[in-house]
C-alpha cells in the first residue's frame, strides 16, 4: 500500500510499499519520528484516507472502493476514535458529546439514554454528565472521548497520541482504560511517541520514511 501527495510538481510518499495484517483483539503500537508515516496510516485503518494504491480490508471487506457516505458508516459503526487534543464539541455536555454517534445512528432516544448513563459510569462519569469539556480536566475529557468512542460498540480503536496532553496521572488511567477495553476483545491500535507507552503493547511496529522497519510480536511490559 503506498499514499502519495504531490508538492506542487513533486510526489511525496507517506506511505511506500506498506503491508500489515493486525488479527482480532490484537493490542499494537506504531512508533517512529515525525514525518515517518505514523498518521498517515493510521488515517487509512481509520477510513479518513485512502490509499494511493492497494487496498484496506476491515474484518474481510474491501473498504477501498466504498463511497464517501459507506466509509462514513464503517467509521461511525466499526471504529473508534482517541486523539490527543479529544475533540469534544464545546458547547455540549459531556453526555451529550457521549451520545453524538448514537443520534446519528438514529437510536431510539431511551436506548441512547441507558447507553450514555451506562458508558459514563463505566469510566467514573457518573457525576460529570452534565458538565461542558472546560469544566472536565484532561484525564476526565479524555475519559469522555474515549466513552463517545466506544458507544457504537466498535471492532478496533485508533488512539493517536492519547496520553500526549495529559499529566502522568491522568495518561496513566487513560491507558489502563484503553487496555481494558483491549482485554474484553476490541482491536487497539496506539500511535506514540512514548517508547515505555508502546513497549506495553503485545506487537510494536516501528516506522521510518513511509516504511515499517521493525515489526515485532512480544510479552507486554504491564
């Protein structure tokens, strides 16, 4: 799989001749310096890229020629989403940013209730329902976002850099929650740039230049 992006006359590889295989419930890191193609790939197993060539299959379905609208609803149903910065919408609630995806899905509203109450008890939210994302600390928003991530009951979770804004604490907690939802059997697929956050992954991939260099399957420092 190659992502090309063309620099005024020039083409730039993100990705060169990349190929990976990542097995159900499998815990994974992807490591290397900026600018080696980390995003990028993570872009494209997340459906917010496509590749220049070949072809991405989530859970043995080609993904590469779905409409702009399909790959939306893979997005939406098969895959969660842990950035850095959490992109949680200010002016909502931190239950009402939990129960965005569910209104989109068209859930019945008594459903989305139950799933919102119960997904943020779950993660110690209980009494932060209500609150907006500049009342919530770091660890909390990111507790929220990870909550709005796994409200649709994903296979697989992308989680970019998501202890980078966080205190040791807090990424702490952060990663443990991570690693729980791992353990009950959803893919989990980490980028950092932590090598002691990335050596707790059962596989870690190393990458330089567009290209995966290191490809290793090890026990997890836990």
């Amino acid at each position: 799989m190659d992502r090309v992006f063309r620099v005024g006359e020039e083409e730039v590889y993100a990705l060169r001749d990349v190929s990976l295989n990542l097995d159900h419930g499998e815990y994974t890191s992807v490591m290397g310096p900026s600018g080696s193609g980390k995003s990028t790939l993570l872009n494209i197993l997340g459906l917010l890229d496509r590749p220049t060539k070949g072809t991405y299959q989530l859970e043995n379905d080609d993904t590469t020629s779905l409409s702009d609208e399909d790959q939306a609803l893979v997005r939406r149903d098969r895959i969660g989403f842990v950035f850095q910065f959490f992109h949680l919408i200010p002016r909502l609630t931190a239950a009402e940013n939990v129960e965005l995806p569910l209104i989109l899905a068209g859930i019945d509203p008594k459903e989305r209730k139950t799933r919102v109450t119960q997904a943020l008890a779950v993660l110690g939210l209980k009494d932060r329902a209500r609150h907006r994302p500049d009342q919530l600390s770091g660890g909390q928003r990111q507790r929220v976002a990870i909550a709005r991530a796994t409200i649709m009951r994903p296979s697989i979770i992308l989680a970019d850099e998501p202890t980078g804004n966080l205190d040791r604490h807090s990424g702490g907690d952060v990663i443990e929650i991570l690693e729980n939802l791992n353990k009950s059997g959803i893919s989990l697929v980490i980028v950092t740039h932590d090598p002691a956050l990335g050596e707790r992954a059962r596989r870690n991939i190393i990458m330089t230049d567009g290209r995966i260099i290191s490809d290793k399957t090890r026990d997890p420092v836990l």
